[in-house]
C-alpha cells in the first residue's frame, strides 16, 4: 500500500555540502564510481544555481500522483473507519447516539474523511524534505556546492551517506 501512496521512483534524498568545486566533483564520481549510483540519482548544484529547485525534485510528476492517490486512498479508509466507529458506537454506545444512528454516521464519518486528507497532506507535503531542501538552498546562496543524490531505498540512501561523509562539510537526508 506504501508504494501507492508514493509512488515516487526514488523518494528518499541526501544532500552534502561542500566549500569547493573539486571536492564536490570527487563525491559525484565517489557516487557514481564506488556506490554504484546512476549519474542521473546525483546531481551536483553549484553556487547561485538557478535550477536547483529541479535538481533538488525531479520527480513533480510523480509527486503529482502522490497528491492524488495519498489524498483518494487515506480518504477514503478515513471514512470507513469513521463509519466503522459510528456502528460501534451506535450499536453499543450511550443512548443518545444509539437514538439517531443516520447522524452519528454522517458526522463520523466525515470526521474519519477529514482526518484521512489530513494525513494524506502530511504525506504529501513530506515534512522531511524541508530541512535538506533549505538547507541545500541556503549553500548554494552562501557560495557552497552540493551534491544530491535520490536514492530508492533506505539502504542505497545509507551508502550514500557514508560515501558522502567524510568529505562533505555536513550531510542532510529525508527520512
């Protein structure tokens, strides 16, 4: 189910940063060369790059249908836990909501659905991406290069990490 939730080919990111060119290029060759990464998973952003909101997210389509899908599927299992609860409740509950089930359903199970887009924004919005993408920005303004790499699991993310390290003057990636 996760993976139609983000159906993302590569959702997990690190970025490193570096104070030279040289540096940074010897980490994208490291990637390439040793981590066995695609060139295309690592991408390097130079000083005052202006396409570095497109290195940094490629896959906008991709992020496109996790808004759909994330916000169609959590939705919809929102209402139906909210429908769920409104029989428990109904059936088993206090008085009052035993006396107008009909009601007792529609307002939990708009609840359920709202809780459910509300989820699936959080999914969409992916928090975690937030502090490699300013900080990754905030570099590039203060003359630093930076390398990013989209990994497709946690475990090419973790290579990736340690590659990066010992070079880079501070790694960052999403969870």
């Amino acid at each position: 189910m996760f993976k139609r939730l983000i159906p993302e080919k590569r959702p997990h990111k690190i970025a490193a940063i570096f104070d030279q060119q040289k540096k940074a290029r010897e980490a994208e060759e490291t990637l390439v060369d040793y981590g066995h990464f695609d060139q295309r998973d690592v991408k390097l952003i130079y000083p005052h790059d202006e396409h570095a909101a497109d290195k940094l997210e490629p896959e906008t389509r991709e992020i496109g249908a996790t808004l759909f899908s994330s916000h169609l599927i959590l939705g919809a299992a929102g209402t139906i836990i909210g429908l769920i609860a409104a029989t428990f409740v109904s059936l088993f509950g206090p008085t009052f909501a035993q006396s107008s089930p009909y009601l007792l359903h529609l307002a939990l199970g708009m609840v359920g659905l709202f809780f459910g887009l509300f989820v699936a924004g959080a999914v969409t919005l992916r928090p975690d991406h937030d502090p490699l993408i300013n900080e990754t920005l905030d570099a590039s303004r203060q003359s630093l290069w930076a390398v990013i790499v989209q990994a497709r699991d946690r475990g090419d993310q973790q290579r990736a990490r340690q590659l990066l390290m010992p070079a880079a003057i501070s790694v960052t990636d999403t969870f």
